[in-house]
C-alpha cells in the first residue's frame, strides 16, 4: 500500500512506513531511508510530525553534533572490548572525527510512535565498518543526542 502524507510525502507499507530519499550529509548527497512508525491506516502522530519538521528545520546544523558522540561511544566499545590493548582490523585506533567520518555512512531516518517518550523522539541509523550487523544508532530526543549504540536503539 502507498500513501501521499502531507509532511513525510510518498510512503510505502510493508509491516512498516518508509520511504527511500537523499539528503545532504556533512556536503554529501547521501541515499537513505526515512522509516515512519505506524499502523496500517496511515495515520500518524501530532509528535511525529512535529518531531519529524523540527528535526528537518535544524538538519544542517545538527550533523555536526552527532560526531563527538559517535567517536566516544566507538572509542568506550573498543576499550570494553580490550581492542586498546590488544589488535583488531574492525577496531583500529581512532583518535579525530574526521578518521571517523570514513569507517560511518548514514543509512537512515526512524520517527517513532510519538506517545513513546516525551519530547520530540527521532532515530538516527548508521553502517559502520566495525560493525556491520549491528550497525551504529542514535536517539534524539528534543534534538539532543541522548543515547548512542546498535540501531536496535531506535526501534
């Protein structure tokens, strides 16, 4: 099934709500997917929509802070792991935002059911080279990052 949503645009349903599209990511056009938490019937939240234009509103100034908490989270996993002591090829030292900016690529936008949390809830889905089958997630909340870790945090 297919619908037309004023804010979220063409959107598919297949068990969920999504969308491919691109969007500019720190100056690079990039292929996403925009997932929208719903029932079948298409109708969706007041805070998902919010969440969604206010999160959209401040993109280009948001990226940015997604970086300092994505290196930190990746530099506690490898020290948890041991990888500070001991070599691994996933794990490797990463010391600046920019050596992580080539081992993360976004992959894609989640807008929650919006009577989950209180605030404006978003999700933020990352491929990343040390983890491939978990992935890299961010939750927003009010536009904040509040919690990094595998993209099952978003769902």
């Amino acid at each position: 099934m297919t619908i037309n949503d004023s804010i979220f645009g063409e959107l598919e349903y297949d068990f969920i709500w999504s969308k491919d599209t691109t969007i500019n990511f720190l100056g690079k056009e990039t292929e996403i997917t925009l997932i929208i938490k719903g029932d079948e019937d298409g109708n969706f939240d007041e805070e998902q929509y919010t969440a969604y234009q206010s999160l959209m509103q401040k993109w280009e100034q948001l990226q940015e802070s997604f970086l300092q908490p994505i290196l930190d989270y990746y530099q506690q996993k490898r020290h948890e792991l041991g990888y500070d002591i001991a070599f691994n090829e996933n794990y490797p030292l990463v010391e600046t935002i920019d050596q992580l900016m080539e081992m993360i690529t976004l992959d894609g936008i989640v807008v929650p059911y919006g009577d989950i949390r209180e605030g404006r809830d978003i999700g933020i889905l990352f491929n990343c080279t040390w983890d491939a089958e978990n992935g890299l997630g961010l939750r927003l909340l009010d536009e904040e990052v509040v919690e990094v870790g595998y993209q099952d945090i978003t769902i």
